[in-house]
C-alpha cells in the first residue's frame, strides 16, 4: 500500500499544506500535487488588488516558485486536472494515468458564479477568480472606459476602487439596499458605499439586470427598475461556488462545500477537505462553516497537513479577512452572518473612516472589525467569541 499523499488543488491551502508536510512535520514519503491551471499553486486576494491596480506583476501571487517543489521532491503537475476519484482503489484518474494515494487532500477552491443573462449575451465580460482573469482585465483599464459591475461584494467593490484609481468610469450594480449589508449590517455597509461614491463610482442600489444586449455604442444592461445603462465592457462579481463535484461523483458528502469534521477528515478516513470548498464542523461555533478567505486558506492547509501527518490538529480559529480600497483598510475576525447578531456597535470616527465595529449576539461579540485603526486588531482578535462587560458597553 502506498503512503503518497495527492493533493488535488492549486491554491493556497494545497500549498500550505504541501509546505507543512515537507518542512514543518517532516514527511518524507511521494507528494503529488495536481494543479489544473498553469500555474503553480497561488493566492487569490492580489488579483483584486495589487495585480489588478498594476502594482506587482501578477507572477507575485504564486505562493513558491516550481523550483520549490522540485527542491522538495514534490511532483507538482501544472495543467492537469483531476477527473476521476475511486475511493476503493484509492486512486486520482488523470490524464490518462491513475495515481495510487495512501492519503488525498481535496484542496480544489471555488469558481466564480455564473450569469446566465451575461454570458448568453456573448457581450465582453470579465469573471475575476484566475490570473488570466486579472491580467486581462488590468489591460483593459483606462481613463474613461465604462466599467459595470454587476454585484457589490468584495471582488465587485476591490475591482470597482482599482477601477476608478486607473481612470475608469465605473458604475456598480447591487440587487440589494446596500452592498455588503449581509455581511456588515446597514451602518458599516452605508459607510463603506459612501466611500466609493466619493470616489466617484455610481453605486446603484435595489438594482437588478433584466436583459442584456449588444449595441453599436457597447453593452447596454437593462435594469428592473426601467433604467439602461451603457458600458463598455461587464464585470460579474456574484459570488463563488465550492468545486465539490469530484467528491459528490466520489460518494463523499457535500453540502454546501465537502462536509468535514473538525480536523479537514471527510466521512473518508483517508480522504480531507480543506480551503473554500471545505465545510468544517467548527468547534468555536458549534456549526458547520465555509469560508472563502485567504486566511482560512493557510489555516486549514497546516490543519490538513497535520492530520495528514498524524498529527492531532483542528480547524478553530475564528474567521479573518482584509480588505484595501482606495485608502481605506480593514481587518474583520469572527463570522456574522444574517441572523448571527442582533445589533452592532460602531465606535470611532465614521466620516474620518477610522473606527472599530463590533457585531454582537446578546452580550456576547460574534464579530469585530476595525478601519484604518491598526493597532486595535490585537483588541478585536482578543475580544471575538467573548461575553463584554456591560460596562464596556456603554462606555
């Protein structure tokens, strides 16, 4: 019986949890890592910064250079994708090949969603997930270009400040009152739109696109509530869906991502998940969690390694993600989603954009953020997943 272990993925956590086995735990035995893009195993937040803005080059976001793996006795294979798991065998069909694995990590991320409407248009149109999606539309960036995005999340807003910084007329869809409000409630949400419309992006709100349609001055987006906007080229930033196809075809449990226990183990002892695509019985929360964030990303790549390793490790650190638009920065730790709060505190100065939010559940702080306050994340860490002091509070 083999001890390779295969890791089937080209993102962060495939190669943090490469990194670990080789240089943290020591394992000594086959690596083979399946990467279906050209690329080597690399990270996602600089596409929609650094990269897109022209900043750095987009050869930055890969994690380690193939020589890395070559140094390491990894046998990484670019531009091969994973077609077929036969968990009797314990075997990965592809390319023409079936690779025996004493162990396999499922490390294979996220896709951008679809827009039916967009894509049957056959209009230009930019999905910002992949390098090649990045390189292209940074080459399209310039003074006056239309830009609409159709979605006002993370990647539409990221997308929407290097938009505006290159030039770019830009205008931002968003179906419901305010981009992000899921995620950050009404008030940080309203300060956050307030901030792009400053910048000059026309943020349309409760705005849904009905029909989209090629004309001779470029794309014209008919929106529900009778307006036509014009523009000369689409981004679509709607959210991702978790790659979870080679494990449902597999017989492994998905639900909204690849079910797993708390330390990246599916119902196969053999077989783990880690990265966008896992959905981790959480230990802190009590739940189920996936999370599509770079720091998830490296945390369950050293707890995937771990386990991988025998090694007795779990997957419990509380969410955190970043953001960098325009000159405004933050840092968020917990998770509070719709339903997870009931109210959130804001303290600071709102119109300046430096200030603390915190999102609470009773007493209890399920969340915390700051914005341009760099030594207060030190304090939000500490704080998340505690019960405050009344008094703290009020004051």
């Amino acid at each position: 019986m083999t001890n390779r272990i295969v890791v089937v993925g080209g993102g962060l956590a495939a190669a943090t949890a490469v990194h670990e086995l080789r240089t943290t735990h020591g394992f000594t035995g086959p690596v083979t890592v399946l990467a279906d893009e050209a690329h080597p195993p690399y990270e996602r937040p600089p596409l929609s910064k650094a990269v897109l803005l022209g900043e750095k080059e987009a050869t930055t976001a890969i994690v380690r250079p193939a020589e890395w793996y070559a140094d390491h006795d990894v046998d990484l294979r670019t531009g091969t994708r994973a077609e077929r798991i036969d968990r009797d065998t314990r075997t990965v069909h592809a390319a023409g090949e079936d690779i025996g694995y004493g162990q396999l990590l499922l490390a294979t991320g996220a896709r951008a969603r679809r827009l039916p409407l967009v894509d049957d248009s056959g209009v230009p149109a930019t999905y910002l997930r992949t390098i090649g999606d990045s390189v292209a539309l940074r080459g399209l960036l310039r003074p006056g270009l239309r830009l609409g995005i159709i979605g006002g999340g993370w990647i539409g807003l990221e997308a929407a400040a290097a938009a505006r910084t290159a030039g770019a007329e830009v205008t931002v869809l968003e179906a419901l009152e305010l981009p992000l409000v899921r995620v950050l409630g009404s008030e940080v949400a309203g300060i956050m739109t307030a901030m792009h419309r400053e910048h000059g992006v026309d943020v349309r709100t409760s705005s849904q696109v009905t029909a989209v349609e090629a004309t001779s001055d470029g794309t014209r987006l008919v929106l529900d509530h009778g307006d036509d906007l014009v523009v000369d080229h689409v981004l679509v930033g709607i959210g991702a869906q978790p790659n979870t196809e080679l494990a449902e075809a597999a017989g492994l449990t998905v639900d909204n991502g690849i079910r797993t226990d708390a330390h990246l183990r599916t119902g196969d002892a053999t077989v783990l998940a880690a990265g966008d695509v896992a959905n981790v019985d959480h230990p802190l929360l009590g739940r189920p969690l996936r999370v599509e964030h770079w720091d998830t990303a490296i945390q369950h790549g050293k707890v995937a390694a771990a386990t991988l390793a025998g090694v007795d490790a779990v997957a419990d650190q509380q969410p955190y993600f970043f953001t960098d638009q325009y000159d405004f920065g933050m840092e968020y730790v917990g998770n509070a989603g719709p339903g997870d709060y009931d109210r959130v505190l804001v303290r600071g100065d709102t119109a300046g954009r430096v200030f603390t939010a915190w999102w609470l559940a009773g007493d209890r702080i399920v969340a915390g953020m700051h914005a341009n306050d760099w030594d207060a994340i030190d304090e939000v860490r500490r704080r998340v997943g505690t019960t405050v002091d009344p008094a703290w509070l009020e004051s």
